[in-house]
C-alpha cells in the first residue's frame, strides 16, 4: 500500500508531474508551468489541503485536492473533493482508494460533516469506486456552469 500523508510547499516538483497528468486525462495540453505556478498559489494562500501517495521508493504515484467551502444550509462547511488522481501504471492497486480513505480521515480530524464531488458522467470506473467506498450520488441537484 502507498504511504499518504499531507503535502507541502516541498512537494511541488513531485506534484507538478501528478497536476500536468491530471489534466491530460481530462483533455487539457501539458502545461507544467502552470501547474507548478498553480500549486505555489494553493501553497501561499493556504486555500485548499492536498494529500499525496507516495510508493515504497518515495516517488509521488496519486494526489487528492480538497477545497473548504462554506455551506449555509448546514451553517458549517464541507469539502469539495476538487481532483483525484493516479498515475496510469499504479491504476487499480488501492492508491486511488487509500487516497479518498485518506481524504475522509482527514475531514473527520477537521470537523467537516460532508465531502462533496463531481466526476464525468462516463468515468464508470471512479463511479463504481465512490460508491462500493460509501459515497452516494446526489440525485436532488444539477450543476450549471457558466463562462465569463
């Protein structure tokens, strides 16, 4: 099992290699000095908590990026479950559930009641893997987007 454990500002180069495949996966040209420029501003603004899976040789194989958000219908907050990922070659291994275990633990140290995400209507795979871990679908909401 990898080790996961709460990643720092040190973590970056690792990280930018997990953020840069991340959004390969959903489409997104490789931009490496975004994501690192992006993981420096979560880093300085102190905005998100990100976890990190580590294999037995100390290399970065997954990370889960949580965001605190307010809510006022259960006037307290939860976290947005914002990014999951896993290198392709340690897929189906347990990282990605030791990752959102993690991320559950996590939570439950911080008070948070509710963790929240969204994933693509064809991800069967992480679909299948959120609800065999307890998560369950929200059929109440549609989420809307708008570009500005």
């Amino acid at each position: 099992m990898p080790t996961i454990r709460t990643a720092t500002s040190e973590d970056i180069d690792s990280l930018v290699a997990l953020i840069d495949g991340y959004r390969q996966f959903y489409r997104q040209p490789s931009d490496a000095g975004g994501a690192r420029h992006f993981l420096v501003q979560r880093f300085e603004r102190e905005d998100a908590r990100l976890l990190i899976a580590l294999d037995d040789d100390g290399a970065a194989i997954g990370f889960v990026q949580l965001f605190p958000v307010p809510s006022t219908t259960s006037l307290g907050s939860r976290w947005i479950l914002n990014d999951l990922f896993v290198v392709p070659a340690v897929r189906r291994s347990g990282t990605g559930s030791a990752l959102l275990q993690a991320a559950r633990e996590l939570a439950a140290e911080h008070d948070v009641p509710q963790l929240m995400l969204r994933t693509q209507v064809d991800n069967g795979t992480a679909q299948s893997r959120y609800q065999a871990l307890g998560w369950q679908r929200d059929e109440s909401f549609y989420t809307y987007l708008l570009s500005v």
